[in-house]
C-alpha cells in the first residue's frame, strides 16, 4: 500500500521565484493578513480589549468561513502555476487574502471616519494611503505569485469590501447597543472589556488620565 501524500502547512508557505526581488518582495506583503491576525489582533486582546476591535476580528473571522464556503460550493481551480507552488489541491474562487484585506480595509476606514479608534484626524489620510496600497499590493501579489488569477482577486476583493461594510453596519447600528451590558457582565469585569466608542479622542483620554492618575498617586504619597 502506497504512503498518503503529504500535505504543507500553508500558513506561511509562499513561493517565488529564485533571485526574483519584486516576487520576494510580494511574498513578504502577501504575509499581511497573517502579521494582521497574529500580531495585530491578539496584541489588542493582551492591551486593550476594546469591544470595537473584538468584533472587528470576529467580522474577520466570519468573512474567513463565508470563503471557504464559497470556495467549497464553486470549487473553481486555481492557475496552471498551482503545479509549481503545490497548491493544486485547493480552490482559487474567491481570493481570501484578497478578501481579508478588503473587508480588514473597508471596516478600519469606517471606523476612523466615524471618529473610533486611537487615530487623530491629521493621521488617519497618511494611515489610509498606507492601508489601502497594502491591499492593492496583496491583491497583485496573489496573482504575480501564481497563486490567483485575476478575476479570483477581484472576486475576493469585491465580496471582502461588501462583507466589510455590511458588518461594521451591523455592529455599529444593532450590536453596539448591547456594548454597556457586556461591559457591566460578569465576563466583561473579568477580563476588563471596555468601549470607547463614545469618547472622541481615546489616545488623549488615556493620556490625561494616567498623568492625573500620577498625580494623585505623588500628592498622595507626599
């Protein structure tokens, strides 16, 4: 009886061309949705733990399922180069990296217009630029690679925006009511969740605080 095939782990297995500079370079930005879950999103659970950011991660992870689940139904294959990179085992439509960032870039810019989050006005143009060309680039990415063909990009990027501003609908116009009791819940007090989504400037709240908070602290201890 013949061994089973084996089967990468395809978390951080991106291919490129030996001595390419630009498909090395793309490789690394198509690694963007990974930094984002890994670093970005268990970060603010560890420091802050806003309600905002946790269902932002959760719309994430749901926009993830609706992938899979389209990918599963349309079972469409992805690019010949599939042979090269070993990924002719899973399906190509839509793109979930495509997917991530758009609905990652959709929601965030909503959410700094809306005045939420930690970014001051004068930033949020320079953040967005930044944002917003990483999506880009992981769009292109995916199809310089190999990996996607370029309607199962737009696809991804298409349904990714559409998921995203949907969600942050659904968050900041149904669930957000229901923010106070989380907060007041036994699980809320536990592990210290909170929502700022009322205060206007929160890097400036904070701010004020912990210097008034220090000062107290000095006065009381002279």
């Amino acid at each position: 009886m013949p061994p089973a095939p084996l089967k990468a782990v395809t978390l951080v297995h991106v291919r490129y061309r030996k001595g390419d500079q630009l498909g090395h370079f793309l490789a690394w930005v198509s690694l963007v949705p990974v930094f984002i879950s890994l670093g970005g999103f268990i970060s603010h659970f560890i420091f802050r733990r806003e309600l905002q950011g946790m269902f932002f991660a959760l719309g994430l992870i749901i926009s993830q399922f609706v992938n899979e689940l389209i990918k599963t139904s349309v079972q469409q294959a992805r690019p010949e180069t599939c042979v090269l990179l070993e990924m002719c085992d899973s399906h190509g439509w839509p793109s979930s990296h495509s997917q991530y960032m758009f609905f990652f870039s959709v929601y965030f810019s909503l959410m700094t217009y809306n005045g939420y989050g930690l970014f001051r006005r004068t930033s949020k143009w320079a953040l967005h630029f930044w944002l917003w060309s990483l999506a880009f680039l992981t769009m292109y990415s995916r199809v310089y690679l190999g990996y996607h063909t370029v309607a199962q990009v737009f696809a991804g990027a298409i349904l990714g925006a559409f998921l995203g501003a949907v969600w942050f609908w659904f968050v900041n116009s149904v669930l957000i009511v229901y923010f106070p009791a989380i907060e007041e819940s036994a699980f809320g007090r536990m592990f210290y969740i909170k929502d700022t989504s009322h205060i206007p400037n929160v890097l400036k709240f904070e701010y004020d605080n912990a210097r008034a908070a220090r000062k107290n602290m000095a006065a009381k201890n002279n």
